[in-house]
C-alpha cells in the first residue's frame, strides 16, 4: 500500500528562494528526486527544510497544474 509523504518546503538561507516539494507517492520517479534536490537553483547554497502548512501546499500545487 502506497503512502504519501507529506509536502515539504525547501528555503534558501542565502538568497531566500524556496520551493514546495509535495511527491505524488512513496515510490518516486527521476523527476522527484530531481525536485527534491537540496541546492539552490539561484546561488548554489545548500537549502534548509522547513515544514508546510496545508494552505501553502494547496497552492503550490494549484500553480504547479499550470507549470506543465
């Protein structure tokens, strides 16, 4: 039985650039583990994970039905 993780938001202490990670199961693709990556896409700093709540997970994934 899959299990879905619970979304996550990873902020960069540098530059203050962040992105919600919220993987669809518990078995992950290429593309999840890429998502997950723990660098910054703006300076290269190592991000920091913080904990989301429901309101900004439903959001982020309002706008990520757009990004495709």
């Amino acid at each position: 039985m899959a299990i879905k993780p619970n979304p996550y938001k990873l902020v960069c202490p540098k530059c203050g650039f962040s992105k919600v990670v919220a993987p669809k199961s518990d078995a992950l693709s290429p593309k999840d583990l890429v998502a997950m990556s723990p660098v910054c896409k703006k300076c290269g700093e190592k991000m920091e994970r913080k904990s989301v709540d429901k309101l900004e997970s439903v959001i982020d994934s309002l706008f990520g039905m757009f990004r495709k």
